[in-house]
C-alpha cells in the first residue's frame, strides 16, 4: 500500500541542510487556527491560488476528501479570501454554502463568458453530482452542475481549455473507474456551448488505452506539437502516462508513441514549459523515472519527445512525490522548477539556461509533512513569489503557506510572448486572429499570471490601440483583431504580469486590401506551409501556425490542412503545394 511506503519513507527523511539564504520562509498561522475538519486539517489532494473576487490578489482553494483507494469522508470544499496582504479567511460556508465533497482536483476557469472564475468541481466516486459554482461576485458561488454538467463522475483530474477551437472553456475529466489504480485509463470531454453549459462528447478520447496506463489521477491540456491547438496529457497512477494530440476540433488521437516510456510507477503531478528555450514546450513528470526519479521529456518541436532525464538532471533525490511546478525561482529568465513531496521535503532544481538542473538544497524549511499538491504565485503584494501546499495521505494534515524570503530576487523580468501563430503579410479586410503563448515567472493549472495579454494595433501610424485576449487553456490566449480599412497595419502582441512587467513579441506589419485578389505576396511575416484555423477563428485567415514568434522562422510546424477561406485562387494554391510538404506523419 502507498500509504505504508509513505510512513516508511517519511521515518527515513534525512533532515536537510540549513537554506543558503531565506527562499521561503513558513507562514501557515495565515491560513488562520483552527484550519477546516476539526482543526486537524482536511485530507487535502490539490490547491490552486486564484483570484476569485477580482481584487487583485490570489485567493486559495483547496480540493478535499479523504481517501486514496476508498472513497473516504466527504469534507469541505475550503476556500480562503486574501486581504490583499497575504493574510486568508476560510469562507466555504458563505462563498460555497457549505458544500462537501470527495475532490481529487477542481477546474478554474470562466465558463460562462462573463469576466469571472468560475469552478468546476467533479465528484471522484460517482457519490453525488458535479459541482459547477458559478461566480455572482463578492466571493459568492451557486451550485448549478445538475443544469450546467448534469454528471457524478468518477475524476481524479480536472482542467478547462478551450479544445474546439470556438474560443470558449470546455472541459476535460479523468476517468479513473471503479478501481482507481487497477481501472481502465481514460479522459471524457465536454464541450461549452459558450454560455457555460456542457455537453459530452463520446469517444473524444480514443477508450482502448487499458494496455498502457490505468488510473489516471492528473490531466493537462497544452500545444504539444505547435499547432496551436491543446493537446492532451494524463498521469497515470500504474503503467505509463498518456499522451493524445488533437485535431483542432476536440477530437483526440493515441499519440503515445511520441512520449518516451515512463519507469516508474505513481505520476501523480506532470507540469508542461520550455525549460530549454527554443519555444517549444517540454514535459515533466514526478516520479515518472526509474526508482520514483523525476523525468525530463524534452520536445523535438512537433510534439515528439526524448527522455532526456539522466543527462539534463543532476543531485535529485529518489522519493515519492507528487507534483513538479516550473518557476523561475532565481529570475534570471528560464525556468527552475519545484518538487512537491510527499515523502521528502520540497525541493528546487535550478536551470542553468540551457535545460539542465542541478538541486538547490534547503530552499523550503524541512517540515517532514505529506505533501500533495503545491501552487506558486505572489500573495502578499511583495514582488515575490509565495507557495501554498496542499496536506493528506499521511501524518499531520496541516496545509501550509510559505512566504517569498527576503533573499528571494523580487519579479522584474518582463512574461515571454513564447510562440505566436504566424501572421500573413497580405489579407483582405476583416478580422484577423490572433493567437499566442505566454510564459511568465511560474506556470499553473490557471494559465500565466497575467494582468493582461492583449494586441497592440495601429493603422498606418495614427493612434493605437489594444485588443484584449482572452485566456483559453494551457498557456494560449486568443484575441480577435478587426482590420476593417485597407492600408499597412501595425500589431506588437504583449502580455503584463501582476507586477507590471511587459513582455511584447517582435511586430509585424499586415497590408490590408479590399476585394481578391489580393497582390501577389513578396514574402511575408510568416512561412506560406499551412492555413490552420480554429473553429473560433470564423472565416479562416491564412493564420499559419508553428513559428516561435509573429515574424520568425517556422520552428517545426506539425500542423494540419485547412483551406483559408478568405484567399484568392493564387493563395489556395500555394497553400496547397505548402500543406502538402508539411502534413503531420500519420500515426
């Protein structure tokens, strides 16, 4: 039994070295005494910090039920009001109405449209029905799953992301069956119809997966192959992860192939960044090496990986943990990440730039507790980030709050405008369509950090103005441009983090004429290899998706073949021979 090993590894701990220099520093009594299930702690499987008030600072929410390979007690959904300054009251009563579940994981997203956070929290025993709070203002939530979902699954994970294209929310569940670590692996989708009512699709996810992974306990949606579509992973609990690329319009293919085998037993928490630099995302996974190491997938930039772990990490210790999360702790602009243990202490790896990792000892104080589920984000105003964790399985339930050290380097790099679907240099007027991925200074199940990520536009240098994009999944935003006069358009794609850095992507110039055809084109911003469009995209663009950046060379375009609508006979053809040159391998 997992929680025995636990005990046993938690009694071998060896006390760590004093922390070089005050990384985080411990602030639990924040959480306020006594915490929720009768003072001793809730057993807390997951913790995501959220603005659910719109006031600007980050909230908590910790998914709780006890239970691991039994259904265990149901406890409260706890979830906690910042005051601005990092210091938290638990209001489940007058924000929730008291509601009480078996939670492994809830989603955060706005799936009505309407500004605000919303949150989805899916039963893991099919024990009563799906939750679907959604946001009234002033920290308060209805219940309206039975109408919204209708369901009472059986899900150990949770995300939202737009998966069709049409530029809302939906939603992806785990499925872990009767036997959570025994039971067939397998995700079901549910699309939004825009106003934040669901509707499941069947056999989005191909259901004959048994032989490769069971139980899947995380899920993630990402761009894994550069398409600008999300992509799907999840941690399984025995046998290997699962890895499915999309179509685009939320239709999922085996893609298991293209991810190295898993090792080790137990994944419980994967996390998706660039740890490399070259713009592409690459994968981790806890325990996912041989004798509970972590593994480091690295991307070739299509959305085929190598298991690049015994080369790329170094000094980290074997113990079962339960959740990496990419940060850049040291902000010198790549990205770290922190391991979340349930048998050991957490942990850093610092990147040294190029994708390598070496561990940092004695950056969290040694607590000896069961760590899991983490989350990063600065909670008192500071320019520092804060660590929130989450509490259950084994020994004291306590969840924990660490603060930024003063040692910690304080935010002052500028979030990175990592991929931007190529732009065309010529279109006819109309709305053009725009979308990115932004990474800042640590990923969350949310999305980045952002104050805002919007398209700065000017005509033929009058005045600019900006385009708000919205979040829609993973680390992608969508924004909606409308080009309505002919002439040279000027577009700078940027994203501001909650400290006030921007970061904008190289700007591109778009000549808008009226009428096809449209002139022969002399190079452009973009390679002319595909016409991908979104379904939200409406009439499609000539978008070409794959580079790094809006004006750079193509990174390694995996995409495929959908007729731009909007071109002239000579675009079509060229965009044929292109889409032609450049399909994704058949699987």
């Amino acid at each position: 039994m997992r929680l025995l090993r636990s005990y046993i590894l938690l009694a071998s701990v060896v006390w760590a070295p004093a922390a070089e220099a005050a990384w985080f520093t411990e602030a639990t009594e924040r959480l306020g005494a006594p915490q929720p299930c009768g003072g001793t702690g809730c057993y807390s499987n997951y913790v995501v910090m959220a603005d659910f008030d719109g006031d600007g600072s980050l909230d908590l929410a910790f998914a709780n039920g006890g239970g691991y390979y039994v259904p265990g007690k149901a406890e409260p959904l706890a979830i906690y009001k910042n005051d601005g300054k990092g210091q938290f009251t638990e209001v489940n009563t007058t924000a929730l109405q008291g509601f009480s579940g078996r939670l492994r994981q809830i989603a955060v997203g706005d799936v009505d449209g309407d500004g605000d956070l919303d949150i989805v929290a899916a039963d893991a025993w099919a024990l009563q029905p799906d939750a679907v709070f959604i946001n009234q203002g002033g920290f308060v939530f209805n219940n309206e799953g039975p109408a919204r979902l209708g369901t009472s699954s059986r899900s150990a994970g949770a995300r939202l992301g737009d998966v069709d294209g049409d530029g809302d929310l939906d939603l992806a569940l785990t499925d872990w069956g009767d036997k959570p670590y025994k039971s067939v692996g397998t995700a079901r989708i549910y699309l939004n119809d825009g106003k934040g009512f669901f509707a499941q699709v069947p056999d989005a996810v191909p259901q004959d997966t048994h032989k490769i992974g069971t139980g899947p306990i995380d899920i993630d949606l990402f761009d894994a192959d550069g398409d600008f579509d999300l992509d799907l992973l999840l941690a399984s609990r025995n046998g290997e992860s699962l890895f499915f690329t999309n179509d685009g319009s939320g239709q999922f293919a085996d893609a298991n192939a293209d991810l190295p085998d898993q090792s080790g037993p137990y994944v419980y928490g994967p996390d998706v960044c660039d740890v490399d630099s070259d713009g592409d995302l690459d994968v981790w996974l806890d325990n996912g090496g041989a004798k509970l190491a972590e593994q480091l997938m690295i991307n070739g930039g299509n959305g085929v990986f190598l298991d690049e772990s015994a080369t790329r990490i170094t000094g980290n210790p074997n113990a079962d943990d339960n959740e990496v999360q990419c940060v850049d702790l040291d902000n010198d602009g790549d990205l770290d990440a922190i391991v979340a243990s349930l048998s050991d202490e957490e942990r850093t790896l610092i990147n040294d730039g190029k994708g390598n990792f070496a561990l940092k000892a004695g950056t969290f104080p040694a607590v000896g507790d069961s760590t899991l589920g983490l989350d990063l984000g600065d909670v008192d105003g500071d320019g520092r980030l804060d660590a929130v964790t989450a509490q259950g399985e084994g020994g004291d339930f306590t969840n924990r709050l660490y603060l930024g050290g003063t040692d910690q380097p304080v935010d002052t790099r500028p979030p990175i405008i990592r991929a931007v679907r190529p732009i065309p240099k010529y279109m006819n007027m109309g709305k053009l369509f725009v979308r990115f991925g932004v990474s800042d200074r640590t990923t969350t199940d949310t999305g980045p950090r952002l104050k805002v990520a919007q398209v700065k536009v000017n005509a033929g240098g009058g005045k600019t103005s900006t385009v708000v994009a919205r979040f829609v999944g993973g680390d992608l935003y969508a924004a909606v441009v409308d080009l309505a006069a002919a002439g040279d358009w000027q577009l700078h794609v940027c994203a501001t983090d909650l400290a006030g850095n921007e970061g904008c992507a190289a700007g591109v110039t778009v000549s808008v004429v009226s009428g096809n055809p449209m002139p022969e084109p002399q190079g452009g911003n973009a390679d002319a290899h595909t016409g991908h469009v979104d379904a939200a995209d409406g009439p499609a663009s000539g978008i070409n998706p794959g580079a790094a950046a809006a004006g750079a060379s193509d990174k390694g375009c995996g995409a495929r073949a959908v007729a731009p609508t909007t071109l002239g006979s000579w675009a079509m053809a060229i965009w044929v021979l292109a889409a032609l040159g450049n399909r994704r391998r058949t699987r």
